[in-house]
C-alpha cells in the first residue's frame, strides 16, 4: 500500500492499479471512497472482500460525466433536472441498469437498477476520466463503521488491503451522497446526505420515504458505528462518557471529553467534522458517547440519519 499525494503520477500509476483489478482509496467530496474497476467481477469481489460488504448491498457506479452515465442507466425527465442541478455533487440517481452497462452484475446485488454518480472532487474525477469507465466506490473503511473523510483513516483501517491511497486533504462534505430513486413512478428518498431533501423537491415534486422508513437493500439498521455505544439528543455528559455537541458546549465534568460540531450551529460544518469527531472521542476507555440533538434540517437530516444508525443496536 502506498499513500500519496494525488500529483498526477500517482493519478497514473493508481488508475493503472484499478485496471489491473486492484483497490484504489480516494477522496471525493463526500467520504473517502474504495474505488473497484465496476465492469471487473474480480475487482468488486475484492472489493467486497476487502469492506466485509454484504453481497447483496449493491454498489454506486461512479463516472466522470454525464454522457458516461447515459451508458448505464436510461435517464428520465426527473433524472436530466436533477443531474443538471446537482451534477457533479453529492446526488445518487437510482434509475432503469440497461442492457450493456459496464458494470458488473455482482456490483449491483442482482438487481435491476443502478445507482450513479458523478462526484465533485478534482482528484475523483481526474481519476475516473483517466480510466475512462465507471469505478465502483462505496465508502473506505469496512462495512459497518465510521466513513473515513481523511486519508489516514483509510490507512489505519484498510491499508492492507488496497494498493494506493489518494491523499487528497479533509472530504468537504463529510457525510455520503443522497440517494433517490426514480425507477418507478414515486420518486424515493433512500438516504438523506450532502443534497438537501428540500432542494430535490423543489425540482421534481414530493419524495416518497425518509431515509428511515425505506428499506433499500442494504440500508442495514447499524452502520456507521464507533466501538462506543451512542446516546441521542443528550444536553450533558456523565464520568466515563465523552460528549459531541452541536452549538457551544455545556459545562461538563473535567474528565469528559468533549468537542462540538459547530460552535455555530452551522449544518455544514457539523456534517463535515461528525465522523473525524466521533473517531476521536471513540477512545477505549470511553463506553458511551453522549451527542447534543441536531436540528434535521438541511444537511442535519442526514447527520441525524447517521447518528440513529450508529446508535442502532448491533
Ligand atoms: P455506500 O456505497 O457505502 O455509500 O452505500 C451505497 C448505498 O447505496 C447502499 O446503502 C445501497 O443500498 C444503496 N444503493 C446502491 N445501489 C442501489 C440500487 N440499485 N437500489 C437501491 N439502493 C442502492
Ligand atoms: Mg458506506
């Protein structure tokens, strides 16, 4: 395993990497993805392998464009509007797989609907329009735990198993793409993240489901999961907890540690430093991380999304 900067030798030499079928971790503006050569059944076995990923949670195809995407999935009305608004960024688009798509069937659980995205990372996307074909990249860490948005968080949990590591600072974003469904009649949200709710339904009308209610293959109830269990909506902290505020930080006792999100309040800025934070305070003599209610607008219903998963029981 060898972390770089993303010069644009080590762009090469780990596109090169992705074709010869092995695993490439990079940033993107949501969470550090593991980036799989899609059409290769051996790279999304390793790929799998490599995260403990359950089989049938199906893979985002990653491309650097939209003509690209227009190779894998058959776009409607609602999909042009909302690839056009929110494209490169943080939006999933669910849609119709067609027939030659250069994905692998092991990629998509079976299924027959893909989901797409073109992310708005300069070093992503100088990655994905060197290979010149879709990269399957779920989130750089293994299944079940905390999303990485630096690259030495991918190093301490993954670096074995992946052959280069993009080191391309802190994710901006910091929390995973939304998610919605247009393959049949009712748009989905699956799961909120970096493009607001609100903002989708201002283009195509209502969405169907929150993120909770909906069980996509693969939505697993725990996920994004620290060692130490999660309290919700806690205004304090007791000894032997530590506390992750939203706004100025309560008194707490001395032997708690404690950060907060945003001093501000700001929802970006929270969603940003929520998964380095929770990394931070998951220390081993700390059992329970006590987390200050966050308003679920915006962003916040995807930061509120991935604090109930990982409080969800295991
Ligand atoms: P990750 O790559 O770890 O961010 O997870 C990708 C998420 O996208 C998983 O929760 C999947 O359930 C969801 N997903 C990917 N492809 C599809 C699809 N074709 N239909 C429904 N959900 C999908
Ligand atoms: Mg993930």
């Amino acid at each position: 395993m060898s972390v770089s900067k993303p010069t644009h030798l080590a762009i090469r030499r780990a596109a090169a990497a992705l074709l010869h079928d092995r695993l490439v971790a990079f940033p993107t503006e949501t969470v550090y993805g593991l980036g799989a050569r899609a059409r290769s059944s051996r790279a999304v076995l390793r790929l799998y392998a490599a995260k403990g990923r359950p089989r049938f949670n199906p893979l985002i195809a990653h491309v650097a464009d939209l003509a690209h995407a227009r190779r894998l999935v058959r776009f409607d009305e609602r999909a042009e509007r909302l690839a056009h608004r929110f494209w490169p960024g943080p939006l999933t688009l669910v849609l119709p797989r067609l027939a030659g798509a250069a994905v692998s069937r092991l990629a998509g659980a079976g299924l027959s609907t893909l989901g797409v995205r073109i992310p708005d990372h300069p070093v992503a996307l100088a990655l994905l329009r060197r290979i010149g074909e879709p990269v399957v990249a779920p989130s750089a860490n293994p299944s079940g735990r905390l999303s990485p948005t630096r690259a030495g968080d991918v190093a301490r949990t993954l670096g074995g198993r992946v052959a280069w590591i993009l080191d391309g600072g802190a994710c901006r974003v910091g929390l995973e793409s939304t998610i919605v469904d247009l393959s049949g009649p009712r748009a989905r949200l699956l799961r909120p993240g970096g493009i607001a709710r609100e903002a989708i339904e201002a283009l195509i009308g209502p969405l169907a489901g929150a993120g909770n209610e909906i069980r996509a293959p693969g939505m697993l109830e725990s996920h994004y999961a620290p060692r130490a269990r999660l309290r919700l909506d806690a205004a304090s902290a007791a000894a032997g907890e530590a506390y992750l505020g939203y706004g100025p930080l309560p008194a707490l006792p001395d032997d708690v540690p404690a950060l907060t999100l945003s001093a501000a309040r700001d929802p970006q800025e929270a969603a940003r430093n929520l998964f380095a934070f929770l990394q931070t305070l998951d220390r081993p003599h700390i059992r329970t991380i006590a987390v200050a209610p966050v308003p679920p607008d915006g962003i916040g219903l995807a930061i509120r999304d991935r604090l109930a998963r990982a409080a969800a029981p295991r």
